[in-house]
C-alpha cells in the first residue's frame, strides 16, 4: 500500500496515522488532535512533491504551513489532480485550524471540545490517507478505506507478538472471549487456522463447530465457511473494549 511513495515519508505518514488512532482509543484527545498537525505536514509535503514533479523522501513544515497548503489551490489545473490542487488541501487546513484555533492548543474560556475535535481529526485523517491511497493505487473509496484500516495497528497489552505468531497473555478468560481479543488486536479479517494458533485451541473442528459457529450466532463475529475467514462485528469489539481492563488485570 502507498507503493507509489518514497519509503521514508511513506513510514512517516503511516506511523502519524497510528498516533492519532492510538491516542484516540487511549482516551488522550489533546495527543490525538496535535499529531494531526503533523500528520498534515506530511501530507502537505507529500501533495506539493507531487504537484512539482518529485516528493520527498522526508516530510519538512513549512515556514507558513496555513498559507502553503492555501497556495496549492492556485496551482494551475494542468498541474495535478483536482483532489490535490482543491480536496485535499481544503481537509488539510479543517485539521489544521482545529490544532490552531481551538482549545488543544491555547487555554481559553471555552468549553472544552477535546473529545469532539479528536473525533473530527481523527476521521480526517483516515480520508486523507485514503485519499492518497486511491490516487496512487487507483481504486475505489471503498476498497481505499479498506486499505486504510488495514495499516491501523491495534495495540493492546493483552496481546503478545512474537516470533511471527501471536500469544494471548490472557488468564482464566473464555475461549470464545480470547478469540474475540485475538480478532480485535488485529486489522481485517483473520484465517481460522491463524486464529487457532493464537488462542491456543488444540481441537480445529471443535474450535470452528463450537467457537466460531457459536459466536457467528451471538452476532459477535462474521464466520465464512468458505474462505475460511472470520471478521469481528461491531457487537464483537464493543465487548472486548468492555471489559479488556478486567481480563487482563
């Protein structure tokens, strides 16, 4: 994914990603909304290499990063996609005047929108990734915020990985509750042999009959008998968010 970027600026981009999502879910509003500058920095560096002919290996901030991102509107039309020359620099400075403007970053008399900013960075972030997705590979929105989802990491302490495998450092919790944290920590869909391996589950038809079936039927999971992969349900992660503090504690 992101192929068609240097490697460096593309890592860049991928890890400010995951900052942002990781804060989020952490409940850390002000960290999420002020990766997002930098997150816009990238990008911004990313969009005006590709307006003039080569982008970066590593992202710089401009001196006026505000009146940067307003100059690339006025690029000529012949120059590059409309997404990169109007769309995109339009998100860039909705972020931007969020970092700027609001109560992340000044102390005020507002009431504190934290957590409904955090929320709006967050959102933008994941589209303007997407949107440089679908540029570069040219696909479909839909197919593009797939990809999107697949790059987010889901860190969590009950979840070991190590030597190419996954180990579940979960003590007395259900089989079917260390499936659900298995799905959970990662992004898309899982095979079933994988998810057997992770949680442990010696018995592989009993793991597919009694598990899977079981959860596939609480709504908690999507289980395709034929390709042999299994999706978390929004039910599915919601749990796990649940009650996560008190299986690992």
């Amino acid at each position: 994914m992101l192929g068609g970027l240097p490697l460096g600026i593309r890592q860049e981009l991928i890890d400010e990603l995951n900052k942002i999502e990781r804060h989020f879910r952490e409940g850390r509003w002000e960290p999420a909304e002020l990766d997002g500058g930098r997150l816009c920095e990238i990008v911004y560096s990313i969009v005006r290499g590709e307006l003039d002919g080569k982008i970066p290996s590593k992202a710089s901030k401009p001196t006026d990063l505000v009146g940067a991102i307003r100059a690339l509107e006025g690029v000529p039309a012949s120059t590059g996609p409309r997404s990169f020359r109007i769309t995109i620099p339009r998100a860039l400075l909705g972020i931007v005047d969020v970092r700027n403007d609001r109560d992340v970053g000044h102390i005020g008399g507002e009431v504190s929108s934290n957590h409904m900013d955090a929320s709006y960075v967050l959102a933008g972030a994941k589209w303007l990734v997407a949107e440089l997705v679908r540029y570069y590979h040219q696909v479909d929105t839909a197919t593009a915020t797939t990809f999107v989802e697949a790059l987010i990491e889901r860190d969590t302490p009950a979840v070991w990985q190590v030597a190419g495998t996954k180990r579940l450092l979960l003590h007395g919790v259900s089989m079917p509750d260390r499936t659900l944290v298995a799905l959970d920590s990662t992004a898309g869909p899982v095979h079933t042999t994988d998810l057997r391996e992770w949680t442990g589950y010696s018995n592989a038809t009993l793991f597919r009959q009694s598990i899977l079936v079981e959860l596939h039927r609480a709504d908690l999971i999507h289980y395709d008998r034929k390709t042999g992969l299994v999706y978390i349900s929004p039910l599915g992660a919601k749990r796990v968010a649940d009650h996560l503090h008190q299986w690992v504690a």
